[in-house]
C-alpha cells in the first residue's frame, strides 16, 4: 500500500512545475515520511524520467528526500550507478555528490572509468575534497579523458596541489583549456594567482580574456582591470554595458563616477540604470539621493522579475551597504525573490540581518524558500 501510494504521488510530482508548489512540498514531506517504500519510485520513476534533467523541476529536492530517508536510499542510488542509463546515473551522480556519504566514493569512481561518467568527478570532489587532488592529477596524466574536464574540477579540491598543473594550463595552446583553468584557479587560496593570470589579459582569445578580467575583479578586486571593462561602457549590448557597470563598482573605479552617473539618467535600458545606480553607491560617491531613488523604485516594483533584477545587482554592494536593501527584498511578495535574497543575507555575512532572518523563517510557508533562511542562519550564527 505504502509503495503504491509513493508511486502516485510520485506521478503527481513529475506534472507539476512551480517550484514553489505548497502541494509539492506536501508531496515531499509525505514520501520521506514513507520512507523506504518510496525509494525506488523516487529513483526509477522520478530520477529516472528522461525528460527532466539534474537541477531542472525537484530533481534537487528529491535528492534531499532520498538523504533524509537514509542509509536504504543511499544504497540504493550506488545501485543505480550500474544501470548505464547515462541520464538517471547522471542525476544519481549529482544527488550523491550532494548527500557527501563516502561510501559512494569508490562505486564513483568506478562508474567514471566504466562509463566515462564525468559528474562523478565533481561528485567525488564534493565528497572527499582536497583529499582526492591527487586523483584527479592522475587522470590528467592519462591522455586517454578529457582534460578539459579535469582541469575545469581540480579548482573544487581546493587543494593547493592543484596550483602548478592549473598554473600550466594558463599557457595551453588549446583556448578552451585555457579558459577552463581561469575558472578553476579562481577556486583556489594560492598567494600567486593573480601574478599567473595578469598576462591573460591579453590572450588572444575573447573569452579567455574575459574570464580572467571576471576572476581578477571580482576576486581579487585588481584595479588593473579597469581599461578592459571600461571599453564596455559604450557597448552596443546592454548586457555588456551592465557586466562593465557593475565590475567598476566593485573594484571602486571612482574615476569613472561621471560616466557612471550620465548613464544612470540616460542609458536606454532600465537594468543599465540600475546596476549604475547600484555602483554609485558602491563607490560611495558623495551625492547617491538619485541612486538611491532608482534603487528604492526597482526594488519595490510592481514586476517581480524587476524586483529580482534589483536584488541581483545590490549582491555586488559590501555587505553594510546591501544589507538594507536585502532586508526590505527578505519581505518580497515573490517566493523566488525572498529565496534570493536569504542566500545573499548568508553570504554577505552581516550578523544584523539575523533578527529579520528569524522573523521570516517563522512565517514562510515555502519549502526552498525557508531552507535557504535556515542555511543563512546557520551560517550567520557559526
């Protein structure tokens, strides 16, 4: 009875597609409460639906199900490793990855070699960390996988054993590599990072250049970045125009406080405007009551997708400054727009958002919504 009940309201699950569905949160708390009964449907019906792929509707969800129903689950998922249905082992891959059990390590491992399953490595990386850099340098001795790939995880060690080989791939002749290993080497803590990527700036590669102007900036704030987004300010792409706007805030380009402003009162996009008023404020120029204005409009509007355009732009803000504008966004009508803004409050760290974080968990009634103020909380109070 219990398994058939699973079954149905797995089915039920598999129609539905707001992600922020009361009736799917119901669905959710009843099948862990099933508990054993409901692991296969969860894996085979649910997980195994070729039409829905890792991080898309609740695969992200039904994994945390699986984790909290426990060792059965687990099992079971390693199981599933051996289907060769390279989409469920895909998303059992992720999902394990997730759940951190390291009994998985060994059956990932083997699913990688066996079935060239390449989220297993970040799987694995997750689970074992710094610990499995050694492994990974391995497999990018052996021609025979794709290097790519395994430059693009060894970052995710966080291992400072990764440096070199990374520091390497920086002067590849294949762009991609060398793209992938800007990305990973942004996950490192090594002193010498910024000394490694600096002469990329000039790679003659539009992307690789990008990248590492990206890490640059926002990692290490470089202010010698500034040339390169500032060419963007006249882009014919509001997009581009925006990505500039913001990365000069955040490294403090107050040189560019005038361009910034006659943006903010005359560019043709709305998003272009705001994140320049957003980057006023960043640079904490002396006169903001304008900026400050447009932020208030945006962040209030009537449009939902506006009023999370603005809670993404104040993120690039120090955390004193977002916090206020966060604050009033935690109160957002929208569901996904409170979800956002908790995930910044626990990243910008700023103890003071604590009280409203309380406040909102004890009357939010969505489920991906108060697991992200219960992690900002967690994080705040460590």
């Amino acid at each position: 009875m219990s398994e058939l009940l699973a079954q149905t309201l797995v089915r039920r699950l598999l129609e539905i597609t707001d992600l922020f569905s009361e009736e799917a949160d119901k669905i959710l708390d009843t099948l862990i409460e099933i508990g054993e009964p409901a692991i296969q449907p969860l894996i085979e019906d649910y997980l195994g639906c070729e039409d829905i792929y890792y991080g898309e509707e609740y695969t992200v969800e039904v994994g945390e199900a699986l984790g909290k129903i426990g060792e059965p689950a687990i099992e079971a998922l390693i199981v599933s490793l051996t289907t060769g249905n390279g989409n469920l082992q895909f998303k059992v891959a992720c999902i394990l990855g997730e759940i951190g059990d390291k009994r998985a390590l060994e059956p990932l491992r083997k699913a990688f070699f066996q079935d060239e399953l390449y989220s297993a490595l970040f799987a694995i990386v997750q689970i074992g960390g710094e610990d499995e850099a050694p492994f990974l340098l391995e497999l990018l001795d052996n021609n025979s996988f794709d290097r790519k790939t395994i430059i693009f995880w060894l970052g995710a060690t966080e291992s400072n054993l990764v440096f070199k080989p990374l520091a390497d791939a920086l002067n590849d002749s294949d762009s991609e590599i060398r793209h992938h290993a800007v990305w990973s080497i942004e996950g490192l803590n090594h002193p010498d990072i910024a000394q490694v990527l600096l002469p990329l700036l000039n790679d003659p590669v539009s992307s690789v250049r990008y990248a590492t102007a990206y890490v640059l900036a926002t990692k290490f704030k470089d202010i010698r970045t500034t040339p390169y987004y500032a060419q963007y300010l006249t882009h014919q792409h509001a997009h581009n125009r925006s990505m500039a706007v913001s990365v000069l805030g955040r490294i403090g380009a107050v040189q560019y406080e005038d361009d910034l402003y006659q943006m903010m009162m005359k560019d043709k996009d709305k998003y272009v405007r705001l994140d320049c008023a957003v980057a006023l404020i960043a640079l904490e120029v002396s006169n903001t009551k304008k900026a400050e204005k447009l932020i208030l409009k945006s962040i209030t509007h009537r449009q939902g997708y506006i009023r999370f355009r603005a809670i993404q732009s104040v993120s690039i803000l120090r955390p004193s400054l977002a916090l206020p504008w966060l604050l009033i966004s935690l109160k957002d009508k929208d569901a996904y727009n409170r979800f956002y803004s908790a995930q910044l409050l626990g990243m910008i760290g700023n103890i003071e958002a604590l009280e409203s974080l309380h406040a909102s968990l004890s009357r939010e009634s969505h489920r991906i919504t108060k697991k992200a103020m219960q992690e900002a909380i967690t994080k705040l109070e460590s």
